[in-house]
C-alpha cells in the first residue's frame, strides 16, 4: 500500500491500520487462530510504518569516517607524546 499524493504519514498509517484491521476480521472471521492472526498483523503493519522510516533514514546517513586518518590523528595527538612505558622499576 503506497500513500497517496500528498498525503500525509499519519493519514496514511491509518489507512493502513485500517486496510490491515479488515484483512484480520476477515480472516478471523473465517476460522483462523486470534492469536496468529493479530499476531501477523503487527508484524505486517510495524513493517509498513517502519519502511519509509527506513528509507529516511538510509538517505541521510552519509559514513565520512576515514579509519587510517583517525589513527594518524590519534597517535600525533595523544602516543607521540606520552614517552615510552618503563618495563621494570627500580628502588635505586
């Protein structure tokens, strides 16, 4: 079920929880377990609310870390400095 043209996501999850509530009566209404029948619903209606969430999301995440920049940056700002670890210590 996709959403109409400028239709809002509200409006268009309650056309959807709608859809899906009509499909779970009927097939209750048939003889089908409650229990799976409300059970796959949710399942089917998390997946079409989340999906656009999803592809929001997707679209806007942009991965600019560079792993061999960050560990130069790191050692120049923090290992270079600190002077090398004793191995032994002595009370002399």
């Amino acid at each position: 079920m996709k959403p109409n043209n400028g239709e809002l996501y509200e409006e268009w999850c309650y056309r959807a929880r709608m859809f899906e509530h009509g499909v779970a009566m009927q097939r209750i209404a048939q003889g089908e377990a409650v229990e799976l029948v409300l059970e796959e619903m949710t399942r089917r209606l998390l997946s079409k609310m989340m999906h656009p969430l999803f592809d929001l999301a997707k679209a806007e995440i942009v991965n600019e870390y560079d792993p061999v920049k960050s560990r130069e940056e790191y050692k120049r700002l923090y290992l270079d400095k600190v002077g090398p670890r004793a191995d032994h210590v002595s009370n002399d």
